[in-house]
C-alpha cells in the first residue's frame, strides 16, 4: 500500500472513491431538497433538515468527512492539471480534440472550476449561516418563532433571480461535469466490463437527471413564492 | 493535387524550431501520406535543401515508426490506420495540411519530426517480459489451456505496436493506453502470472518517472489508436496495480 498515492494509478483511484462519495451526497442532497416541493407546506423537508441538521453521526463523522472529500477533490484536480500540463511542454499548432473525445472529458478543470466557485456560493448562503447558529451561538433547536426554519429559509434564498440564475448554470456545469465524471470514475477503479454499456446509460441519466431536478427545485421556488 | 504543407522544422534536440510552409505539386490522391513527404524531400534535395526528417520503416503499419501528427489527429484523420498506411485521398486539392512531431514531454524531438520514444522501451524492460525455463524441461505452451475469450483479448492487446499515438493525441500525454495493453497482455495469461505483482507496478512507475502524464479517460486514445486498443486494458492495468499494492 505504501506510495499509492504518489503513483498515477494511486491518484487516479482516489479521486475515483471521491468522486463515488460526493455522487452519494449529491443523491441524498437531492433527495432531500426533492422534499421541499411537496405540497405539506414544507413539513418533511424541515423534518428531514433538522434531522440532518442535528445527527450526532451526521454533523461529526459525515460532515467533516464530507469537507474532506470535497476538498481533496478539487485540491487533487488543481494538482493532476498542473502535472498534466507539464508533461506537454511544447503545445501543438494545429489540435484537433473534438475529433476524438468529448469537449466534457476534456474541460473538467473548467467545470469543476465553475462547481468550485457555487459552492463557494452555496456556503455563504447555507453552510456558514448554518455553522454560526449552531457551532457559535449554540442554538440546536433549529426553530425561528416557534417554527422550523428551514424551509422559510429556503424559500426565502431562492427570491433573488440573480441567485437561480447563479444556481441554474453552475448546475448546468455540474451536469457536464457528471456526464464524464460518472463513467470516468468507473473505469478508473477498473469496471470496465459487459456492464459498462448499460453504466453508461445510467451515468447519463444521473449526470442529466440530478442537475435538472436541483434546477427544476431552485425554479419552484422563485416563481411560488 | 496541390498541397500547402505547414511543417515542425527543427536543426536538433536543442534547437528551438519553428513551423515552416512547402507548397507541393502533381500528388496522387493514391499515394500514401510518406510517399507524399518522400516527393517534398525529393524537391527540397534538388533545390539543395534540407529534407524533413521523419520516422518510418516497414510502411505496412506493422513496425510503428511513423509517428506524425496531421492537422492536430496523431496519424491524420484516417482511423485505424498509422501514418504510412494513410492515403491522400483523405485529403483535397487546395488543402493545408499541419504536420507536427509526437508532442510530450517524455517524447523530446530529436530533428524535425522524429521523435525519441526509448522512454517506452524502458518501461517494456521494466516488466514487460516472462521468464520461461529454457532448460530443456519446458512444458509446451499448447498443453497450457487457455479459455478463448482470454487469448483473443490477450491477443488483441498484444497487437500494440508502441507507436505513441496514444500519448500524442492524450491532452494529458498519459501513457496508460501503451502501459495497459502491455500489462494486459500477460495478466490475461497463465505464463504471465509468476511476475504479474511486480510487473504492474514497475512498469507504472517507469511510467510516471519518465514524465508521462495522469490518465483522465477522455478516451481519445483509444479513437486514435492504429491498432484499436481497447480503454479496457487500462481499467484492466489499475485493477492489476491496486491487487498488486494492496499485496505489498
């Protein structure tokens, strides 16, 4: 096991398991937001939040180990296109990439890039109001004038047209970025097999799916509110 | 046909190069692109120019020399072919035609379009071999049962011919398509398995210490390749490096 990490192989496979890890939290996440739009006023969605919100488990081992995940993804991404870069010093007059791979596997710098950037967005808007009403003023009962907040809180980011348009296109983004991830992480770890046809398919329907639904939820809110 | 060609000219390894033009005249759509270079050389040679140096031997798209890159594809826009098996008929009259060396940084130019690609030898001696007893007590290889499905894969990735398209046309210049047909090609084997372990991960790391790049599975080595070998092998090759590291 020793060096792993320091051979191509190595960092190919664990920004393949960080991938397959933030893929699982995109599920849930969506899950869950999926919730706010049913028509109970928002009372599974503040259920869910506050579940989540609260859980021992989920707030000190998921969390942190989500921050790691996240951050060593894209800390590993910056590094692997640096190194990539440099293994081609001389660049060619003439490249002709579009002939021969998609313009997804070949930009996931760019539209992890512009991931990076909404959730730098989505931090400021949820995370670190969140991390300051529980980790600094202490309070844990996730209620705001006798009642839950989190939906009120919800509704109330997705007013601003300016924001669902930040939402809409780094989902966009996302969703490019998910149409190689997907597979990419796949073969990475070595499944490249007789399923891969059909993990194909599922990773596009995920890779599609998944961003649409956040963007179908972020426009729900701004036109029913 | 009549052809603008834009060319990588380069003295030497040092020296810096740049793209030269060439105009070339009464080209058979029915030659093949070397012929084609071979007819420019010809006229750069009674003008008393230098004529363009570039890779090839055998020109039956066997031996793996002919290492051009050809309006941004490795071996031109052809598929399944390498350069010297590409024909002018892919191309127009009128045409500009771009053609550069292989370009990675563990593939250094040498003169104009030749390129030194010993960095691949040095991973094939890292591992890319068996040991067979030679001392009279050999089995016969025919009495080794093979299922049908292994050989022909076996067989398939065996039919890499080290041309370095893979890493040419690889944004990354990653190597692992070359590096995953050569592990491939004994790990599919029962006579390649007393040095599977090490194999894999010598080979990976000759890999990365000669400079090639990180495999990010855009594919396009597999598009590009002459040989049509499949991305598998290199899915194959991280399953054989994690069983190997994980051994120690």
């Amino acid at each position: 096991m020793s060096g792993l990490l320091k051979s191509s192989i190595g960092r190919k496979f664990a920004m393949a398991l960080s991938a397959f890890f933030l893929m699982f939290f995109l599920l849930q996440h969506f899950a869950i937001n999926l919730t706010s739009i049913f028509p109970d006023n928002g009372e599974t969605f503040n259920k869910l939040s506050h579940f989540m919100g609260t859980n021992a488990l989920i707030q000190y081992v998921m969390q942190p180990v989500l921050i790691f995940g996240v951050v060593f993804h894209f800390v590993m991404g910056f590094i692997l296109e640096i190194k990539n870069n440099s293994a081609r010093k001389v660049k060619y007059a003439k490249n002709n990439g579009a002939a021969n791979s998609t313009w997804m596997s070949r930009n996931m710098i760019f539209s992890g890039a512009a991931i990076l950037a909404f959730i730098v967005l989505h931090f400021i808007d949820f995370w670190f109001p969140e991390i300051n009403t529980k980790f600094i003023q202490g309070d844990w009962s996730g209620l705001h004038d006798g009642e839950f907040r989190y939906f009120h809180e919800l509704q109330h980011k997705f007013l601003s047209p300016v924001r669902v348009a930040a939402y809409v296109v780094a989902f966009v983004f996302l969703a490019l970025h998910l149409l190689h991830g997907f597979n990419s992480a796949f073969q990475s770890v070595g499944a490249n097999n007789k399923y891969t046809r059909g993990l194909k398919t599922f990773g596009k329907v995920y890779a599609i799916g998944i961003p649409v639904g956040f963007i179908i939820i972020a426009l729900f809110h701004h036109f029913n509110h | 046909m009549n052809l603008t060609l834009k060319i990588w000219r380069q003295k030497g390894a040092n020296d810096k190069g740049r793209m030269v033009d060439y105009k070339v005249t009464d080209i058979s759509e029915h030659m093949s692109f070397l012929e084609m270079m071979d007819v420019l050389n010809e006229q750069l040679i009674n003008r008393g120019e230098e004529p363009v140096a570039f890779d090839h031997d055998c020109r039956e798209g066997i031996c793996g020399m002919c290492s051009m890159y050809i309006n941004g594809e490795a071996h031109g826009p052809d598929r399944g072919v390498t350069t010297c098996q590409l024909h002018m008929r892919m191309f127009k009259d009128g045409d500009t035609i771009t053609i550069e060396p292989w370009r990675a940084a563990a593939f250094p130019v040498i003169k104009d379009l030749v390129v030194d690609r010993t960095s691949f030898e040095r991973i094939q001696q890292a591992g890319g071999y068996i040991s067979v007893n030679t001392s009279g007590n050999t089995t016969d290889a025919n009495s080794i049962l093979i299922p049908k499905e292994d050989a022909d894969k076996a067989m398939d990735a065996a039919t890499c011919i080290g041309c370095g398209a893979c890493v040419a046309t690889c944004k990354n210049s990653s190597a692992m398509l070359f590096v995953g047909a050569k592990v491939s090609q004994y790990a599919l084997l029962p006579q390649g398995q007393v040095e599977a372990t090490e194999r894999v991960k010598n080979m990976v790391a000759q890999m990365d210490l000669e400079g090639f790049g990180n495999c990010t599975n855009t594919g396009a080595c597999e598009i590009e390749c002459p040989k049509g070998i499949s991305l598998e092998n290199i899915a194959r090759m991280n399953t054989e490096f994690l069983k190997a590291s994980l051994k120690g």
